[in-house]
C-alpha cells in the first residue's frame, strides 16, 4: 500500500512539474511511466486474474475497428 502511494506522489509530482533540469520527461511520459510502475506494482501483487486480461484483450479485439 505504502509503495503504491509512493508511485503515486512521485508521478503526480513529476507531471505537475512539467520539466525537470536534469530529467528531460513531459507531461505525457511522466503519466506513461506512472502507469507502468503502477501496473507492474499490481501484477507483482497478483492483483489481475487471468480471465480478466482474456477477456480484456478479446473484447478490445472485437471491438476494435
């Protein structure tokens, strides 16, 4: 939980920031890289079941154009 928290400040702080001197990463890149963390924060903690991405990858599929 603690973690989780952490990732959440940190991204947060990075997109609200803008631009760092020493770290080159925009609005976008900040939230992709929050997102990452915090998606493999929750994988690691077995948090999606396996039927859940089936059926996300084929309802995206199916209803993709």
């Amino acid at each position: 939980m603690t973690l989780g928290l952490a990732i959440f400040a940190a991204t947060y702080n990075l997109v609200a920031v803008q631009r760092l001197p020493f770290l080159r990463l925009n609005r976008p890149a900040a939230s992709l890289l929050g997102l990452m963390l915090i998606v493999g924060y929750l994988e690691v903690g077995r948090f999606f079941p396996e039927r859940l991405l089936l059926g996300v990858v084929v309802g995206g599929g199916l209803l993709s154009p």
